[in-house]
C-alpha cells in the first residue's frame, strides 16, 4: 500500500467519523432541543435534523491541508522557471 492510498483512507475514515458522529449528535439535537411545536424547519423532523448534522459532522471531521498542497505547487513553479530552456 502506497503513501497516497493510506492518506486516502485516512480521509476517506475520517469522512465516515464525521458523518456518523454528525448523525447521532443531529438526532440527539431532535430528540433533547427539538420543537414540539413543528414550526422549526431543522429541530421538528427527526429526518432533517439528522441529515443537517451528518453534512455538519462531516464538514468538520473532513479537512485537507491546502496551505502543504500551495507549497507544494509553488516549489514545482520555481523549478519550472529556474530551469534551462
């Protein structure tokens, strides 16, 4: 297994966590602050609150590291233009 398909995984796990983690905490969300009234959009539907906490969890759980990835380009743009044509 190479490098770039452990990260992967890694991501991939990570993702999985967060939208898990999203879930149950969106349904307890519901279940414990919930309105019984059913005029909140999120907090009345059992289905909507879980579904709004997954797509949290998982914007949470799910980073990438840009500013390496910058570097990364950069270092590859000055070799680009130091080299001889």
């Amino acid at each position: 297994m190479d490098l770039k398909s452990k990260i992967k995984n890694f991501f991939t796990i990570r993702l999985i966590i967060g939208l898990v983690m999203g879930s149950i905490g969106g349904f307890l969300f519901y279940r414990f602050v919930g309105c019984s009234s059913g005029s909140c959009a999120i907090s009345s539907n059992p289905w909507i609150s879980t579904i709004y906490g997954m797509m949290i969890g998982g914007l949470l759980f799910y980073k990438r590291k840009i500013k390496d990835d910058a570097k990364t380009n950069l270092h590859s743009q000055d070799d680009l233009n130091n080299s001889p044509h």
